[in-house]
C-alpha cells in the first residue's frame, strides 16, 4: 500500500459532487492560493488529528509532502491563507457538501433497531441545543452571559441513523424554541424534545406543518384533565386528555395528551404533552428515553473532535470547523459500519490519530488491527515488540 491511512479516508469523499457544489456557491473565486479542495482537506485533517492550531494543520500536512498528490493537492497550506479563507470562504459550500456526502455514504438508511417502536413507521427525530463555552474577549459576538461568552449549536438528529439532519449556529443567548422552527421535517414526522422546547407557539407551528411531537413538560405548566386515557401501571403513573389554561388556549387552542412516567432512577415524575392520540404510553415513554441519542452524539463530538476550541474567531470560520466537524463523524460511523472488527468510536478515532501518515490499507487495518492469535515473530528478539493487547475494552454508549 502507497497511500497513507489519510488519503484513503479522502479518498472516500465524492470530489466530483463537491466540484459541482463549488461552481454553485462560487467558492473558488478570489482563493489567494488555496482552492475550496485545499481548505477541505486543511480542516478534514484537523479534526481527525485534533489539532491545536493553524501551525499544526500546515506543519502536519508538511510531514506528508511526498503523497499530497495522493490528497488531491497541489501544494502546501499555509497559514495566513488558511486562516483568510477561513474567515472569508463562506461555510455553507462545507454544509451542503456534509449533506451530500450523507446521502452518498449512507444511501441504504443504516435503520437502528426500532423493535421498542416498532408501531412507529414515520421518520423520528430527536431536537436538542448544546452550548458551548468561549472566550467573550476574543469571541466578542458570542454574547450569553455578562463576563461569559457561548455559542449554542442547535441540532436536528435522525433517529434511524444518528446523524444530524439539520443544524443552527447562534450566539449563547438564543432560546431553543425560535431556532427550532428553522427546520424543516417531512409531513407525519415525529419530533421528540426536552423542556426547553416546550413554546406553545412552536407547537401550534408543528401542528401546522402535521408533525406529531412528544415534548417535556415543565412543572410550572398549568394543566386542567379532561379525561383518562388508558388504564396505566408502573411506570406510567397517568395518561389523560388535557387542556391547556386560558392563556395558553390563545396559542395552542386543541386538547393534549399528558403522559406521565415514574423516573425509578432521580426518583420523580417526568410529564410529558404530545397531539398524538392512538400510541399507547409506553410508546410515547420509550419516544422519550430514545431521546438520549442526541445527548450521546452531542458528547461524542465534544469528546473525540476539535469542536470545544476554534483555530478561527469569526463566526464563518467557527462554522466551517463545525461543518467540517460532522463530516468527519459521517466518516468515522461509516467506516464502523463497514469494518469487521466491533470497534467503539473512541477507539476507532484513537487509532485513526495515531495511524494518520501510515501507509496501511485501510479496510484490512479496519477488519484486523491486531496482530492475530498464534503468530510469531520470525526474530525471536524483536518478539517482545509483538505482545500487543489483543481486545480493546469496549465503552458503554
């Protein structure tokens, strides 16, 4: 193998799909130097070696000169044009090109077990916000508190494949339900979302694109029982019909049903509003666990990508390092699909680190990283160097 670990996982990207999407947005005018395919590979690189600044990404590409043919690209990065076309190339040619590569990697849906829901046959997605934290002086449009600077990352995730679908970038301040009519979703949908989307006016919005919804609903929330729904045993603690009071009737005028669910392990009630009348509760229950998806995925990117700390401080480099972000978690899902081997995502980004610049064919390394039981090193004393650990621990999630 001649190609380095690296340039076969770019070799994975649909160059000519993303050749089209630059004559669309026009990208590659006024490059000083550094086309749109240049900066993708700057920035892919980045997030799978997690590197701490603009210095590291040019140096890194440096130390594999003799196969940037192999990359696609003609010469080396440099720092100050990076660091220009980061500011200036707009991010939302590195936005369609993650939702391109989306339909191109995962055409046949990878569905998740859906036995628990198994009388939901329409598209479930999860709806959640995660801030994160910054430096107000140097990110000085990224207002949230008065010494405190943050940035919210507003998410759309697809139940069936753990991918997002859609996702928003404001400043810390935004609240999580005016974001969220931003999305769009499918007619007869279903959108599952924690308590800070719980806005009458966004539900009234929902129901008029005919999307059903399962949504927290706080404790404050004043809500008068019509009728019971269903006989109810543990978890389930109670299912009606409710109404609204009198001044949330005046943004949301139709009856709710309200599912309640015993939390064995913060011992206290969860309640839950949904529109939707003919799901059993535990339906509507397990809707909400699986909600916890988007938690993981949210932690999962903080973890094991550059997404906490930005080589850019304007808010369309910041974009770009978060598009460029989720391409390289479409990348890593789908390399754990394919491989043979049960790797856990913190140990596939791991290896994939280590292993970057060496020229290693990337599928047998995927299917086979360790060295099989029973073999011996032809040199007896180089055999020390061959006791590797042979099973990786696998983490939960």
């Amino acid at each position: 193998m001649n190609m380095t670990l690296f340039a076969q996982i770019v070799g994975l990207l649909p160059r000519e799909d993303f050749d089209k999407l630059v004559g669309q947005h026009n990208s590659n005018k006024h490059s000083k130097g550094l086309d749109s395919w240049h900066q993708l590979i700057a920035m892919v690189f980045c997030q799978f070696t997690k590197c701490e600044g603009l210095r590291d990404i040019c140096n890194g590409l440096m130390s594999a000169q003799g196969n940037l043919n192999h990359l696609g690209i003609s010469h080396l990065v440099k720092r100050s044009t990076l660091s220009y076309q980061n500011t200036h190339r707009s991010w939302e040619l590195f936005r369609d090109f993650y939702l391109k590569c989306k339909e191109r990697l995962f055409e046949q849906g990878n569905r998740k077990d859906r036995r628990k829901l198994s009388r939901i046959k329409a598209k479930i997605f999860m709806l959640d916000a995660s801030l994160i934290g910054v430096c107000l002086k140097v990110f000085d449009w990224a207002h949230y508190r008065q010494c405190k600077g943050a940035m919210k990352l507003h998410m759309l995730l697809d139940y069936d494949n753990c991918r997002p679908q859609y996702m928003y970038f404001t400043d810390g301040r935004k609240h999580e339900a005016p974001a969220a009519r931003q999305f769009s979703m499918p007619k007869g949908s279903v959108v599952v979302a924690d308590r800070g989307f719980l806005d009458f006016k966004l539900l009234q919005h929902w129901h008029e694109q005919g999307l059903n919804f399962v949504v927290r609903c706080r404790d404050d929330v004043s809500l008068e029982t019509i009728a019971s729904c269903s006989k109810t045993k543990m978890p389930i603690m109670k299912d009606a019909k409710i109404n609204l009071s009198p001044n949330s009737r005046k943004v949301y005028q139709r009856p709710l049903r309200l599912v309640e669910i015993w939390d064995e392990v913060n011992q206290k009630i969860i309640r839950l509003l949904t529109n939707q009348k003919t799901w059993t509760a535990q339906t509507i229950s397990e809707l909400y666990k699986q909600r916890w998806s988007i938690e993981i995925f949210f932690r999962d990117i903080k973890t094991h990508l550059k997404v906490k700390t930005f080589i850019g401080t304007s808010p369309n480099a910041v974009l770009i390092q978060l598009w460029t972000a989720m391409l390289a978690m479409l990348i890593l899902k789908y390399l754990k699909i394919k491989a043979k081997y049960n790797w856990s995502l913190a140990n596939l980004i791991s290896f994939i680190r280590i292993a970057i610049l060496s020229k290693i064919d990337l599928f047998k390394w995927l299917n086979q990283p360790f060295i099989p039981e029973g073999f011996t090193c032809p040199d007896a004393s180089q055999q020390l160097s061959f006791n590797f650990i042979r099973e990786i621990p696998q983490e939960s999630g």
